[in-house]
C-alpha cells in the first residue's frame, strides 16, 4: 500500500499548503515548543500527532497522525522535506504499557525514518535522542558520541525506556548508512527544562512542592545521581539549526548524532538545593522549602565523588551553533520558578 502512495501525488490529500517541517509527537512539551519556534523562524511547520496541541500554536498546520500506521507517515510527510521525530510514551506509561511503548517509540520512528527514505520530496529526519542511553551509573572518563550505549546502567524504572531510545538511534543510525543520500540525524539532548515541562520529571515535582511550602524529598539512594539538563530554548535553537543545515542539504552520511546538553552534571541533591535557594529569593523569602531525605531503605548507587568522574563534551553541536551559549540549568530553574510564581 505505501508502493500505491508514492505513485500517486507528492501532496497529502487535505493539505492547503507545502511545509518545510513536520514535526511528529509535536503536541508534547518538546514538539510544541519547536513547533511554535521554527514557525516563529519563518519555516512553514505541521505538527502530526494522536491529539492536537494543548497550546494554541501560530501559523502552524496540525494533521492528525499516529506515528504506529506506517500510511498515516507518508501522507503527512508527502509534501514536506524534513521530519522531526519527538513522538515519545514516558515514564511512568512505558513501564505500564511496554508494548505500546515499542510501538511507538520503536516501530514509529522505523515508520519515519522509510517515509524520508522513500519520499523523494523529504531530505530528512531529525531525531531527539537523550542522554538516558549512555546510562547514569559508573560514568568515566570522557563522554562523547561514541561513549557507547549502556542502557542497564540506569534505574530499574528507566530500562525499558532507556532501551526504546537505543532502538531509536539505532534505527536511525542504520538508515544513515543505508541511505547516505538523505540527512538522518540525532540530536542527544539532556532533560529538558522550561516552562511547561512534564510534572513528573524531579525538578518540576520539587518545583511545585516547593511553591506550595511542601518539603523538597530526594531518596537517599539516589541523591547524588549525576543529570545533565539542558534549556529547552537551547534545544529549540539546536533544532533551528540543524534543520536549516539539513534544508541545505547538509549533514548527509554518517555519525551525525550531536550530545545538545550543558556539559555540568547537576546531582538530585543540588538540583533540590537549587530549587530551594531559587524560590527563596524569588519570593523574597516568603518560601523557605525545606530539603527532608526520604530513606527507602534501599542501597545507594551513587556517591559525590560520581558527577566528578566524567566530562561531557559537546564540541560537535558548539560548532554547529558559533557563539550560542547553552544556559546554565540553574538559569533555567529560575526562570521556571518565576513562570509558575507568577500564574
């Protein structure tokens, strides 16, 4: 059935105009920020997904797609030259749902990577990608983009995900060596901070917490897990770029993943010690949330000395983006702080 599509017109049946970018999984946090970014850019934008977006976006089309119906794909790729894949089933669901979360996670991003392989209009696919694959625990020495993939070496309740976004990359790497004519490419992004991120990632539930006077509770024995973070306006201006690389017909072939993270690890205890002295002083005292270590009784796998072991290098993505600076996550922080302060 994909064989009929493709001989039939280049457009999608519906659409009243071409696109520069579809942007797959772009009602979530990540895609409906690039959305609303690349279309702020001048780039005609579609946001294909299950559900519309929950914020009202700009200037951009919206055509329903699930990433899982390989037809659904091509129709919203038809007239378009670059994808973006940011369709994604989180923790806690993926854990309830695996097999849905292979679906989507695995099977859709197969289903993109064969529409731009076969597309003769698309020019290629841009991937997030997270640093979740490189692992969390045992980190040493320097960690690039052949690190290597390590997805046990996090927490239990992070494997199957961690392992869905391997196959991710994986797939996309291999359709880079198969189609070298194309521009397949990963962008390894570390969790995602800003205003409007998920409520179940640690810095928005000790965000929330705090405003509202409750404790800040880290587990003990994951306190000094080492994160990397990263400014979603950062990401949104790594895309940016990459993208227009893309257009022009760049970044082709192979090894084309780019680590789009601040290169400083933040332990959970400092992200809480953050957060702490950020509500405080933005307002002006009136919150002093108190940091209470929850003991679950389980070992540590981390020690202080861990964040200390490894150094993150992020050359590859600095020079794609000159002189733009990656924001300190306890920038962003604040800048969250103040957003939901202010509501």
């Amino acid at each position: 059935m994909i064989d009929i599509i493709l001989g039939t017109s280049t457009r999608c049946v519906g659409c009243n105009m071409a696109v520069d970018v579809v942007v797959f999984g772009g009602s979530g946090f990540i895609g409906s920020n690039l959305a609303a970014h690349l279309s702020s850019r001048g780039y005609r934008v579609r946001v294909a997904d299950v559900n519309p977006p929950k914020r009202s976006l700009e200037n951009v089309d919206f055509k329903r797609c699930d990433v899982r119906d390989a037809l659904d794909v091509f129709a919203c790729l038809a007239d378009a030259a670059v994808a973006i894949n940011t369709a994604i089933i989180q923790i806690p669901r993926i854990n309830e749902e695996p097999v849905l979360g292979y679906q989507v996670n695995v099977v859709g991003t197969q289903n993109i990577c064969e529409a731009v392989a076969r597309l003769d209009n698309a020019v290629g696919l841009v991937q997030a990608g997270t640093w979740h694959t490189i692992g969390e625990m045992g980190l040493e020495g320097v960690v690039d983009e052949e690190f290597g993939y390590r997805p046990d070496k996090v927490e239990e309740r992070a494997k199957i995900y961690a392992l869905s976004k391997v196959c991710q990359e994986s797939v996309v790497r291999l359709y880079s060596h198969m189609y070298p004519n194309k521009s397949y490419v990963v962008l390894r992004t570390g969790t995602v901070l800003g205003p409007g991120m998920p409520e179940l990632t640690a810095a928005s539930i000790f965000i929330r917490n705090a405003l509202s006077g409750k404790p800040l509770t880290p587990y003990k024995h994951s306190m000094y897990r080492p994160m990397l973070f990263v400014d979603i306006e950062d990401v949104c201006k790594a895309y940016e770029v990459v993208v227009g690389k893309v257009l022009e017909g760049g970044l082709r072939g192979v090894n084309n993943v780019f680590n789009v993270v601040h290169p400083e690890p933040v332990t959970v205890i400092e992200l809480a010690e953050y957060i702490k002295q950020i509500v405080y002083e933005e307002t002006g005292g009136r919150i002093n949330p108190a940091i209470e270590i929850v003991d679950k009784g389980l070992p540590s796998a981390f020690t202080p000395e861990d964040k200390h072991k490894f150094k993150v290098k992020i050359d590859r993505i600095m020079e794609l983006l000159g002189n733009h600076a990656l924001k300190h996550p306890k920038e962003t922080l604040r800048r969250v702080v103040k957003f939901l302060y202010s509501e």
